[in-house]
C-alpha cells in the first residue's frame, strides 16, 4: 500500500479501509495511544496499539519525535478529539529519537529556546503552521500576478549597483582577504577581483526589472534580498525575500490601486485555503497575550484583522497630512515619541506609522507624495520641485509593509538627480539608456515577503518566520 498523508486520511473518505501511513511521534501514552504527524497538517492522528500484539522492543523505540511507518484500519473513533483513528496492524521504525536528548518535547517551548532549534523547531505546532501559511502566501502571490498579465522575472543576486543608494550591503569577492592586490593609491583593486569591479549582494531587483517592463510591460520579482544594517529588532532581517512588481504606463494611482489589490487578494486566498492554521495561530496569540498589559493587546483576534484588512478600503493621506496630524498627537505633544515631530521632511519613524494606523484611522493607510530628500534617487519628482510620487503602505503592528513610487522617466531630472546624490552616470548607463530609449511613465513597489507573513500569522518577531533567520552575529544554521 502507498502511503498517504495524514490530512487526507482525517477527511474520513477511507473509513473502514487499510491504509499505510509515515509521520512523527508527537506523544505515545499509556503503550497504546501514538498521536503522529506528518506536517501536511496541523491535526495528529491517534494510532492505537494492541501492545499485546507488538514486540517489546520495537515499542520502547516509539518515543516523541520517532518517525515512523504505520499500517492498519481506519475506524470511527471511540474517544474525544477526533473524528477517526487508526487500528494499528504494522509498525515500522524509521529512526529513534532518544527522550533524554531530543529538545521538542510535548511541553510549552518558549520562542528564544526554539529559535536555537531552527532545524527542528518546524515540528511544533505553531512553527509548521507558520510555514505552511507563508507556503501558501508564496502560491498566492505567483497565481495573482499570473492572472493579473505580469511575467516572472528573475533578478541578479550579485549586483555592481546599490538600488536604494544606502551602501548597506554585502560584500562579494574572490580576493585574498589577508593580501589582497592594492593600486598604486594603495585601495584594494577591485580590477583584479572576479568580476573586474567591486559587486555586492542585492538590496532590491527593482532597476533590473525597470528594464524587463519597459519591453514586457507588466513584470514581477520574488526573490532574495540583502541588507548589511545593524539592526537587531523584530522587524529586520539581513537575508529576506522581496516581491517587486514593476509596471509599465502605470502612474503612481495606479501603483497604489495595484498594491491595495494585490495585498488583499493573498490574503483572501490564505483565510480560504489555511483555515485549521490560522485558526490555531489565533488562539496561540490570544493564550500568548494574556499575559501582557491590556494596552499592549491586539486591538482585533487574528482572523478579524485578516478580514478587516480584505474587506475595508486603504486610507490614503499625503505626507503632508499626516505630518500635521502626528504634529497635533497627544503623544507627540506630551513628548511621549521617541522621535518627537518637529517640522516637515522629518522621516517617519516605525512608531510614527504605527500610530497613524493603530490609533488615529484605525485602517490600513496608503502615504504619497514625500520629501525628495527623504527618498532614493528614482522616485518621480513632483510639479512643487520638493516632493516625489511616493508611496509606502502602513499596517497595524508591522509599520511600513510596501513602499513604492512613479519611477523618474524623465532623463534630465533623473540626471540632476543622481549628480545632486554624488550617483557615477557612469555606473547605471544602462539605467539611463532606458529614458532615451522609448521612455514612458512607469512604476512599482516592494513588499517584504516575511514582514506580510508575520502580518498574516500574528507572530511578533520576524525571525519567526523565516527557517533560518540571518541577523547582526547569527548565522548559526
């Protein structure tokens, strides 16, 4: 018999039939009751053993965290909590784990412990429902663009040019680290390196994908980014994976109308499709914030904020709105900002956005039109001269989720641009190439794939949702 997963066994579809089955033991009570998984699921199935009928020895292997193979009967259940069980004929031990040395026993793990367990931490509840959510996140945004005309479009991960112009970024090299080749200035000579030139890890595929839309009219990225800051927080990741849509004869209403779209529909997809999970998830956020002050709670369970954000229209406000509007804040004024709000042009900080959702519209909330200063190089600058067509999305408990903007197809602005930023004409030629070359309005955004999945999920912590978090001094996995 070929073995099935456990979530189509539990649909009870073979009821009376002998099936095979391979999973993990999650707990083996009283030599009779094996509970397995196999991750297809978050439910485990209960295997009942006639110890009678078994060899001593292959029980004493059956232990949490086993793997093992079961064959036998699927029965109605006789007990609570199931709908249907197994009555075990065959078991196979694929592998022991030993109860004195295995980590996730049946028992409440704090976060901080199993992220020191990333290889195994999938195997707890909230950590395969995490992952099967983002699995499903992942199909959600593929099926959305190609449904919506865009094309896939796979960005260079070692790059000569640095998107956002923060020279945040990793280094790439083949150079000899103890004695590397120097000029006659004595800098390192980067001619000699293995691409002739100083190249680093991505912080973002949008310039690339600038130039597949401006032939293929609508293109999509979704792939890994990097970002060398040191910020050791819940919402920041040195290794992380983007979505870049980047379109073509698209002004920024249009980004905006995209984005608003877009977001909503992958989540519509996973509250239709993700049900048990997210249900799970809902209540190991509630259990987890009954400890915490009420003023520190979220202000909605789970599913209801996931609802809230698919069927309620974005809040979109100017910068220059909501500058006015942090000015006036109680927290602003009663100096309870970390970064108080002074005058216009100041950079809005993660608290600032959190409190124009959270507090003041109480919605999801759409900011255009910022400081030239404040924003990269490319952004479309506005009639005033002083702000660009930008825009960023902000999210209850995350901040800033999307940012994006019209693109500069301007050649002469773009040029002053780049020489008012010290930006080498030189390095991005074939940037400008594509404002000689048959410009036309176009624009896109980025989303943070793992900052949406934490959204989705509830965690707190971004490295919660990532199989093996890369920050400041950790890359242990």
């Amino acid at each position: 018999m070929h073995p099935i997963t456990i979530k189509e066994v539990l649909k009870g579809k073979l009821l009376l039939q002998d099936i095979t089955i391979n999973g993990w033991v999650r707990t083996f009570r009283s030599n009779r009751f094996i509970a397995l998984n196999d991750g297809s699921t978050i439910n485990t199935i209960q295997c009942v053993v006639d110890f009678e009928k078994f060899d001593e020895e292959v029980l004493k292997q059956i232990s949490t965290g086993a793997a093992l193979k079961i064959s036998g009967t699927l029965v109605e259940s006789q007990g609570r909590g199931q709908s249907v069980e197994i009555q075990v004929n065959d078991i196979h031990v694929h592998g022991t784990a030993d109860p004195e040395t295995y980590p996730i026993q049946p028992k409440k793990h704090s976060l901080e412990f199993l992220r020191e367990k990333a290889h195994l931490r999938i195997r707890t509840n909230t950590f395969s429902a995490v992952m099967r959510v983002k699995s499903s996140l992942a199909f959600a945004i593929h099926k959305y663009f190609t449904e919506n005309g865009f094309y896939y479009f796979h960005a260079p991960i070692i790059t000569g040019s640095d998107a956002e112009g923060a020279g945040e970024m990793f280094r790439v090299t083949t150079l000899d680290d103890k004695n590397p080749p120097l000029t006659e200035e004595g800098t390192v000579d980067y001619k000699q390196d293995f691409f002739g030139k100083e190249t680093n890890l991505t912080v973002s595929g949008q310039l690339e994908a600038e130039a597949y839309a401006m032939a293929l009219g609508k293109v999509y990225t979704f792939g890994p980014t990097f970002r060398a800051e040191n910020s050791n927080t819940a919402r920041h990741l040195a290794e992380f994976w983007m979505i870049e849509p980047e379109m073509a004869f698209y002004d920024l209403n249009d980004n905006m109308d995209l984005a608003e779209d877009f977001i909503k529909n992958v989540i519509r997809y996973v509250l239709e499709h993700c049900k048990e999970d997210l249900e799970f998830l809902e209540k190991r956020l509630l259990d987890e914030e009954k400890s915490k002050p009420q003023a520190e709670r979220s202000e909605m369970p789970l599913l209801e904020k996931l609802k809230f954000v698919t069927e309620n229209n974005f809040k979109r406000v100017s910068y220059t709105e909501a500058i006015d509007i942090l000015k006036n804040s109680k927290p602003n004024k009663k100096k309870k900002f970390q970064y108080p709000i002074e005058e216009w042009g100041t950079d809005l900080q993660s608290e600032h956005e959190r409190y124009l959702v959270e507090k003041h519209f109480k919605c999801p909330v759409i900011l255009f039109d910022y400081p030239a200063k404040i924003k990269a190089f490319y952004m479309r600058l506005n009639e005033d001269g002083k702000t660009v067509r930008a825009m960023d999305i902000l999210f209850p408990g995350i901040g800033e989720i999307v940012g994006g903007s019209q693109r500069e197809e301007r050649l002469d602005i773009l040029k002053q641009k780049m020489a008012a930023l010290d930006i080498d004409e030189k390095e991005l030629w074939w940037y400008l190439d594509l404002r000689k070359f048959g410009t036309a309005e176009h624009s896109g955004f980025g989303l943070g794939f793992e900052r949406l999945v934490l959204f989705t999920t509830g965690m707190g912590n971004i490295r919660d949702v990532i199989p093996f978090p890369r920050t400041p001094q950790n890359a242990e996995f």
